[in-house]
C-alpha cells in the first residue's frame, strides 16, 4: 500500500492557488537512446530482472501478500524505470487493488494509479512506434529487449505467426523478423533491432568481452538464420 501511494503521490499534480503551467512530457525516444548508449547497459540482465521480479510479484499476490507483490515491482523499477514489462505489470496490480479494495477512497486512489500507468505505457509504445515504420530493416523498431518486441505487437493488435533472426555483417546489426496478421486477417512483416540485445548473447555465449566483434566489425553468425 504505501509503495502505490508514493506512486501515486509522485505522478499526481501537487495542488496549489494558481495551476502551474504543465510539464513537459517525458522524451521518451531521448531516454530509451541514452540507454542503449550507455556502455555498461545490459539488456539480458534487465530481461531477467523484468521476468524474476514479475514472476514473485505474481507470486506474492497469489498467496496473500499483495503490498510485497506490488513491492517486487518497484524495487526493480528503481534500476528500470523505461521497461515495459513492470509499468504494465504495475498498472495491473493496480487494477487488481482497485477491484479489492473496500473503501471508496482507495478504490479511486488504485483507479487512477492504474489510469497514469496505462497512459505512461501508451506513452512508451508510442515512443517506440513513432521512431520508425518498422516495415524494413532500415526502419525497425529499436526495442530494450525481446520483451519489448511482444509489448508492441500487442499494442498494435498483431499476432505474430513465425519469427526469425536476421543479422547483417555489414552494418554488424542484428534484426527480429515477425510474420504477422491483424484482426482483419490482413498479412504484413515488422522488424525490430535487437542488436544491443543479441551482442550481449553473443558476448555471453561465446565467453568473449565482445574482442571479436570489435576486430571484425560484425555480429557472429547464427547457427540458424531461422531463429534465435
């Protein structure tokens, strides 16, 4: 409970005589660049993280501690604030609390936490998605990690039907390819850049500090071009 109030009280406009002018809305696409510039940013480390701490936190609510699942959550969002998977995992508890709760005033207190989560996970699906069309592998999705990929697609109401790795030694990027279909039924293929993210499975399989990628100036190859 006091973790979502203090969610709640660090979203919430602070009450004054006069409204102050409104703030300027986060840049999410500048945020989510400085990450992945970042040198010691570890994108396997921050998908475990999302995957461990929703896991307990699901945990946690099943067995009857609800202020420690929504606690599981925060502690991870304080090294993650960007990602994905926790701030819809959040607004879901919140939704959960909201539909528990017995006082009125806490019903609208957990509503309206769960509102702001919502909005602020539209936000950073639309950061994604306005970057580029994701329809060639020149304008992919940049996405954090492989968690991200299912996030957007599912914001987009698209149902993946076959995915596949597609690297490029020349430019040492590497790509998830989606085959998918909308709820029309309708065909179409996105792509998202997942390079960040497979360097580091690269590095971590292979033992190496990335020296090779380094020397040659390319990904090493997939074992199958089909998938990861």
């Amino acid at each position: 409970m006091k973790r979502m109030l203090l969610v709640l009280a660090l979203l919430a406009p602070t009450p004054c005589l006069a409204d102050p002018p409104a703030p300027a809305a986060p840049d999410f696409v500048q945020q989510r660049k400085d990450l992945l510039q970042k040198a010691d940013f570890d994108p396997m480390a921050m998908e475990e993280t999302e995957r461990a701490a929703i896991a307990k936190s699901y945990k946690d609510w099943k067995e009857g501690h609800p202020d420690q699942a929504i606690d599981d959550i925060f502690q991870a969002q304080k090294k993650y604030p960007a990602s994905l998977p926790l701030i819809r995992s959040q607004a879901e508890l919140s939704e959960a609390w909201a539909d528990r709760a017995q006082k009125p005033e806490s019903k609208d207190l957990f509503r309206k936490t769960g509102q702001r989560l919502r909005e602020i996970e539209a936000d950073l699906l639309r950061s994604i998605t306005a970057s580029a069309d994701g329809k060639t592998e020149k304008t992919a999705w940049v996405v954090l990690d492989v968690a991200e990929e299912y996030e957007v697609l599912h914001h987009l109401q698209l149902k993946p039907q076959s995915q596949g790795l597609v690297n490029d030694p020349a430019s040492g990027k590497a790509y998830d390819r989606f085959e998918l279909l909308d709820e029309a039924g309708a065909k179409s293929v996105a792509f998202f850049d997942i390079t960040k993210f497979w360097d580091a499975e690269t590095r971590l399989f292979s033992g190496k500090e990335g020296k090779d990628k380094a020397s040659s100036g390319s990904l090493a190859p997939a074992a199958d071009a089909g998938g990861k």
